[in-house]
C-alpha cells in the first residue's frame, strides 16, 4: 500500500483572521497548501508531527485523550480553532510497538493542539489525528517515522504523515531569530532534496549550516522521509517556497496525484 506524506509550514499568518492583510505577502503558500488539500481529497488519518507539542527532549510523546482541541488564543484569536478525534487505536498500537522496539515514545494526557498542528489541519480534510512531539537527536526521528509506517501497515491504514516544520528563521536582517547569511544556504539545500524526496540527504548536512539557520522543521521532515521509505519516490513535488517574513515555508507532497 503506497502512503501519502507532506511538509507543511505552521505560520499563524495564515489564518485568515489572524494575517490579515499581511496574509497576501504568503500567497504562494497559501495556494501550495490549498492544492495539497486539494492533491490529498479526505485523509481518514493524519499523524501529525510539530516542533511546537509539548513533549520531552529525550522521549517522544502521542496524545492520548479521545478528542483533541486547539485554537488560536495565544495569537490573540479563539475564533479559530479545531476539535478532531484522536485515532486511539493507532495510538495504543504505536505505544505496544514503541515499547517493542526499544523506541522511547510516551503517552500524554494533554488534548491540547499546538499551531503547528493546527495551521496544517487547517487547511487539510482529516477525519482523526495521531500527534507527535519531536525529539533532541535527529536519528531518532528515522526510527520513530518507521515505526508509524510499521504501525499503519499492521493496521492495515492508509495514513497520511504531516511534518509540520519551517526552514531557517534567519534569512533577512528583519528575521524573528536575527540574519545569518547561511540561512539562505539551509533552505537552498533543504528544498533541492525536498523536491526530488532525497531524505537521506537530510541527514547529512553540515552541523555548522543546522546550527546557523536557526531552523525548527528538520526533525519532522527526517521522519516523514523515514515513514515514507520508497514512496518518497512516488511523485514528490514541491509545491511552493517562499520567505518574505525571514522564515523559509515549503509545502511539498509525496505519494499523491499531481494535478495542474
């Protein structure tokens, strides 16, 4: 069964009632998320992994409540928001195997969803969420993104695999994390491998460059290329990139039906 996968950035920007009329200075990710939407039609589940989950540096975490909730409060708008099921039985199959396999994975009571969760579902049609936390080490994410993909395999689930991520926050002098000129190199380097599902490469990058770009996406783009394994090679594309606010934001698919 071919899986489906995308990278998708979580700036509340997007949010109509929160960008405002800055929104139009994102517009091509915008309509490179509105297409992946489109590309990806209803997605019964969607395991969803953000660098903003409250979590551990050195363990994992799902979310385990039945129902999930979150809005945009701390943005200064709660008319936004989302509630969506939680798939507790992937969950409680991701837990047997994490324990299995040695994989340091923690169920969490916290229903509470982060804007990296949902800028995303925002955008895309999903019936049930699985979320993720990230983890300090990035090999890590290669064994956690295996394990989901040995999860909805077992279960028999078409699953599609949302990593939530921006690239560098230092591209202009006006960034939110300061300017650093290897910033631009990051995103060069990471959108090149991003466009052809080249996630091996993602692993091999210079420390120094990870280190100067300021990046917060990296981890959850390792682990969608671990989860996917062969079917990054199913038509990936990106479908935009862009960086007006000094923060890069790709959207890129992996194992849907590109359309024009």
């Amino acid at each position: 069964m071919t899986m489906a996968g995308c990278v998708c950035p979580h700036p509340p920007l997007l949010i109509p009632e929160i960008g405002g009329a800055e929104r139009d200075r994102v517009q091509a990710t915008v309509d490179g998320l509105e297409r992946l939407a489109d590309e990806l039609g209803e997605i019964d589940c969607a395991v969803v992994i953000s660098p903003h989950t409250r979590g551990r540096w050195d363990a994992f975490t799902v979310k385990s409540p039945p129902r999930l909730y979150g809005d945009f409060s701390m943005f200064g708008c709660r008319r936004a928001g989302l509630e969506i099921a939680n798939d507790t039985e992937f969950v409680d199959s991701l837990v047997e195997l994490a324990l299995a396999e040695g994989v340091a994975l923690d169920p969490s009571d916290d229903d509470e969803l982060d804007h990296g969760v949902l800028v995303p579902l925002s955008f895309l049609a999903a019936r049930r969420l699985v979320s993720l936390s990230i983890v300090d080490r990035h090999a890590d994410h290669v064994a956690m993104g295996t394990l989901v993909r040995r999860c909805a395999d077992q279960l028999g689930r078409a699953v599609t695999f949302v990593a939530s991520g921006d690239l560098s926050h230092r591209l202009i002098p006006t960034a939110p994390a300061g300017y650093d000129q290897r910033g631009a190199e990051f995103d060069h380097q990471v959108v090149e491998h991003l466009a052809v599902g080249d996630f091996p490469a993602l692993s091999h990058l210079e420390p120094d460059l990870l280190r100067r770009a300021g990046e917060c996406g990296l981890r959850s783009f390792i682990a969608l290329g671990a989860f996917l394994g062969d079917d990054a090679q199913v038509n990936p594309h990106l479908l935009s990139y862009e960086g007006p606010f000094g923060v890069g934001y790709a959207v890129a698919a992996y194992g849907t039906p590109q359309k024009p």
